[in-house]
C-alpha cells in the first residue's frame, strides 16, 4: 500500500540547503586527477580531436603543475609525444632516463614538490608501429619480452621521481614484475595503480592523436586489451594485479564501463579509478560546441557518476574546469 501522502520524496529535495544536506555522493578536487600531454614542441601546440587541450613543453607543463596544486588537485598524469626520429621498433626511448618523460617528472619534482605524478608505463608513445610493446614478425605484441622492457621504464620513471607508475600496456603479468624491480630499487613508496580493465575501445582515437601513434598504430589492440563484451574476465585481471601488488586499479574508458567499476568495487573493496578517456571528453565537447548540453553539468554530472559507482577518483581532462566549479 501507498504511503502517500505521508511519504513524499520530493520533500527533501524541495530547497537547495536540504539537497546539499541529503548528499549521498560527494566530489571534490581530491578526486581529479589531471592528464597532461608533454612534447619538445612549442609552448602549447593545440590538439584538434581533443579541443580545449594542449601539447605542451616543459617549462609549460610546470606552469600546469602549479596551476593544479592551486585548485586542489592532488596528481597530474604524463604523457610524452615522443618526437619520431627517436621511435623506434624496439621504443628503446621508454628506458632512456634522460626521455621527454624523465626530464619532465625531474622538472615538476623541482617546481612542485608535493604534487603527485602518475606516469604511464607503456611503449605507444615510443614505438614506430604505435603499440605497447614490442612486436614479432607477424605484428603479434609479445608478451614477456614487452614485460621486461616495462620493468625498464617503469624503473627510469621511478627514479626521475615518479609517485605513482601506471602500466596501462595489458601484459599479463607486468605487475609483479614491476613491483619486485621497484622494491629491489628501493622505492618502496613508489605507489602501482594498474590499468586493471582496459577494454579495446573506440573512444582511444584523440589521445593517440596527441601522443603521435594515431597514424602510426598498425591493426589494433584486441590481442591484449579487453574485450567489451567481457565483466567476468575484468575481475579476473583486477584480482591478478592485486595479487601481484597493485595498490590501486583503473578501469578504462569510463562511462561505458560503470558496471564493471561497480562490480570492481564491490568485489574487493580496494581503491579503484576511472579514467574518463580522450573520446569521452570530445563527446561532451562536442554536444557543448552543438549546443545540445552545457559544458559544467555535463562534466559534473559525468564525474559525480563515477564516484557514484565507487570510485576514489577519476583522471579527466576536464580536471581543472571541474575543479574550478567546485573550489567554493
Ligand atoms: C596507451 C594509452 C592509451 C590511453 C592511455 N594510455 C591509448 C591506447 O591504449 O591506445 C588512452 C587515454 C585516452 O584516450 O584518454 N598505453
């Protein structure tokens, strides 16, 4: 039996005070994580799949660094354009400590101290055939050999300063590698936050355009990230890298995956982040530029939906616009 009229949900949501006081959910700059893309280019060189968003150089990229500490956001993720001549089949530039990458991480270390820096480890941005690792004859990404080199580059990563590394390559197994090389090393602290379930997915396209593998990729990533078809299997990966030391796991893309975030969560109860990924971010973009949605709902709503579902937080280049709306 209806308990209306004595029962009226609306009631609490009549004032904006009361909305504020029934919360369930609340998002706060701690909650972004701002991806940032680094070239040896001009200070900011546009990039146009992914508007409102730059390639910039170092000294640029620091000025960022500032900027975010500013807003109160407590980690930037690096992402290196790579200039071509110094791609390669083997992407030997990943492990080089003097890279585009290491010099950055060294250079906001400097400025910025106690601003997070995740950084990925992958060889996409390295490699001349645009994939995470290295490849045979017949173009199949090899799996152990690419988990060595890894090791490699997470290693340089740590070294230049990096807090947080984050394989987001899809290898079996690279996580307890990555761990003992970063124990052996002594950077106990140096946090894994592992790109867990990472589907091959068609909302990729913009961040390769701002990385340069775009033109390069040869075929696609199917043989080593996940099939969008799969949940089961997302559990399976997250349980695996959890077991060989994640401290923390992504899920990627976002808004198409929040039932695996939510499934993630409720699993193992362990950190989990979203990455709301370049074609997400041009999507909303793009319905603000047709006039079909307004930029600031549509990215709070977005993010507030990712904490919903469980999680800690949520890398999104809308990072500092968001954290704009919700500095008092
Ligand atoms: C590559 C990598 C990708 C992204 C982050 N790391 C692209 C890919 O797997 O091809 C995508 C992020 C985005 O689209 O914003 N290792």
């Amino acid at each position: 039996m209806s308990q209306y009229p004595a029962l009226r949900l609306r009631r609490t949501r009549s004032t904006a005070w009361s909305r504020r006081m029934h919360a369930e959910t609340v998002l706060t700059p701690a909650d972004l994580i701002w991806p940032l893309f680094v070239s040896e280019g001009a200070d900011e060189e546009p990039i146009a799949t992914l508007p409102g968003v730059s390639r910039c150089s170092i000294p640029k990229i620091v000025e960022r660094a500032r900027e975010a500490v500013s807003l109160g956001i407590p980690c930037i993720a690096l992402f290196p354009n790579t200039p071509g001549a110094l791609r390669s089949d083997d992407g030997r530039e990943a492990f080089n400590p003097d890279n585009l990458m290491c010099r950055t991480i060294r250079a906001i270390k400097d400025a910025v101290p106690d601003l997070g820096v995740l950084t990925d480890v992958a060889l996409d941005p390295y490699t001349s055939h645009g994939h995470d690792g290295l490849v045979d004859a017949a173009g199949y990404v090899l799996n152990d050999a690419t988990a060595a080199v890894l090791v490699d580059q997470a290693r340089v990563q740590a070294e230049a300063g990096a807090d947080i590394v984050a394989p987001s390559d899809m290898m079996d197994g690279r996580i307890g590698l990555i761990r003992e090389a970063l124990e052996q090393g002594g950077h106990h602290n140096v946090q894994i936050m592992a790109y867990s379930a990472k589907y091959a997915s068609g909302f990729y396209g913009p961040f390769r355009d701002a990385v340069g593998s775009r033109g390069l990729l040869k075929g696609d990533k199917k043989t080593y990230q996940m099939d969008p078809a799969n949940a089961e299997e997302a559990l399976r990966e997250v349980g695996l890298d959890l077991a060989e030391g994640a401290d923390s796991v992504m899920v990627k893309p976002g808004l198409p995956y929040l039932d695996i975030i939510l499934r993630v969560k409720s699993e193992f109860q362990v950190p989990v982040f979203a990455y709301q990924v370049s074609g997400e971010y041009a999507m909303i973009e793009a319905a603000v530029a047709a006039g079909a949605g307004e930029r600031d709902a549509l990215v709070i709503e977005t993010l507030m939906a990712f904490k919903r579902a469980g999680c800690s937080g949520v890398l999104t280049y809308h990072a500092p616009h968001a954290a704009r709306l919700l500095n008092p």
